[in-house]
C-alpha cells in the first residue's frame, strides 16, 4: 500500500488542495513551532520520523538549536530537508557547555545562515546546579541579538517565567513564542501585551493539566502555536515514549475539543501564526 505524503498538495488562491488520493476533510496544514529533529534519539529513523509527520500533515518544522556544537548539523539538516527551518541559540539546560565566546560565534551565524528564529534560549530555575547569574547573562544577550537582528526568539522559562517577562519588557522591541508554556493567564496576557505568542504540545493532552486547558478554550486563536518538542513531552497515552513530531495532529485535536470547534479551524489559525511569526513561505 502506497504511503500518502500529505505534504503532496497543489495551492490554489493560498488555499490548501488535497492530492487525488485524499479526502478533503482529512487534510490539515500543521506547523510544528518546536522540534528538536536533529536530537540523537532520531539518529536511526530520521527518515521514517519525518515522513510519518508528513503523512500526518505536519510538513513544516521549527528546529531550534540548544548549544553552539550543534549548529553545523541542524543547519545541514535543514538545508537537505525541505520543510525544516533552523533557529540559532544556546539553552540554559546547556548551561555547562556554553562559552562567553558562542555569542560572538550566534551573531556570526545569524548574519551569515538568515535562520528563521533566535534559540532555544531562556531561563532555568528548575534544574538544579545551573548558575542564574550566568544563565541570566547568555539570556540578555541572546535577547539583544534577536532584537538586533530583528528576529522572533523561541524561550524556554521554567519555573522563571515572571522574571522572563520582566527581561522581555526591559529589553524590548522584541517578538517570540514561549514554547511550552505553563503559566497563569495574567502571565499569558503580558506575553501577548509585549509581541509574544504561547507554544502547547504534549503537557496539553493531560486532563491533569486544568488551568492550561482552562487558558485554551478561551484565549485568543492568534497567540496560539502548536508543538511537540520532540523528542520530550509525549503526549498522553505516549508516556514513556519518544515524542514525534507526527502527534501534533492529536495536539489540534485536543485543542478543537477543548474549544468545542472543528480541528481544521484551530489548524488553520496556528499554521498562519506559524507563518507571520517567523516569515516563513507559505508551503514548506
């Protein structure tokens, strides 16, 4: 049996066609606005992962870096891969094996690559062991230099989200998503206020997760982005299982049922937010 690569499409007036082989209302557009593809955990099955998303309709990914080692590999990948599009950053996880001298290296390589996004980047308060000050100092920078470039930046804050919006505002001039977010709608409100959009994934699908799925079914479809963070945070009835980029598809399930709307509404809205906030073309 023939594999269908949803990704297989004609646009007619920007408008999203099926190939002969599809019905209609099976075709969704996704974007998935964080995908760690380049992780070694896919190093076996790269191929496989990312014609599964396709099938699934998820034919654009955002892949943001995490240290500056990395940098040449996921370039490569996005370059060799259509739908993929890099972003260039250090993530305080990585704390460790970050150098004063990879922020020199991240504008080297903005200037000369044109990524899409500033990151991963942000703050950690969670893992221990890993110095605020420092963290802090790599996080204002990298700021800087998305605000510089004028470029969206992708955020990581954990357990550190007050004082991200609090650097965000005393930068400014500034646009991103904060991926993965887990935070209060007041907190939800001053992100959008300052340019930023919410990214959701996996933690979504939990019905554990109330106050999130509360800020979903009434927040405002324009600040939304959907996401897997493949390979982590597997989505529910996944758990223990390395997370795909494929299942963004049950996180706009989830999303159109906890709005009470059609999957093809929620796909629609988030794609073109995809889209604005990181320039991309309108197919991968």
């Amino acid at each position: 049996m023939r594999h269908v690569n949803r990704c297989e499409t004609a646009r007619a007036g920007g408008i999203l066609m099926p190939s002969p082989a599809l019905e209609f209302h099976d075709v969704l557009d996704l974007i998935d606005s964080h995908s760690h593809l380049d992780a070694t955990e896919f190093n076996t099955d790269r191929d496989g992962v990312l014609l599964r998303a396709r099938e699934a309709g998820v034919c654009r990914q955002i892949v943001p870096a995490i240290a500056f080692a990395s940098f040449p590999a996921l370039r490569d990948l996005c370059a060799r891969e259509s739908g993929l599009f890099p972003a260039y950053g250090l993530h305080p996880m990585y704390l460790p094996v970050h150098a004063p001298e990879h922020l020199l290296e991240l504008s080297h390589w903005i200037e000369r690559e044109k990524p899409v996004a500033v990151g991963e980047c942000g703050l950690d308060f969670f893992v221990p062991d890993l110095d605020p000050d420092a963290q802090r100092s790599y996080f204002r920078r990298q700021l800087e230099i998305a605000r510089d470039f004028s470029l969206p930046v992708i955020l990581h804050a954990r357990r550190a989200l007050d004082e991200v919006i609090a650097t965000i505002r005393r930068i400014g001039n500034l646009r991103g998503v904060v991926h993965s977010f887990s935070g209060s709608l007041e907190q939800a409100r001053l992100l959008w206020k300052y340019g930023f959009l919410i990214g959701l994934g996996g933690p979504l699908t939990y019905p554990r997760a109330r106050r999130l799925r509360a800020i979903v079914a009434t927040m405002p479809l324009e600040f939304l982005l959907l996401e897997t963070d493949s390979p982590d945070q597997p989505l529910r009835g996944h758990q223990g299982a390395r997370n795909e980029p494929s299942r963004l598809a049950q996180v706009c399930t989830c999303v159109a049922e906890l709005r009470e709307v059609e999957p093809a509404q929620i796909a629609t809205q988030t794609t073109a937010n995809a889209q604005r906030l990181f320039a991309l073309p309108a197919s991968g």
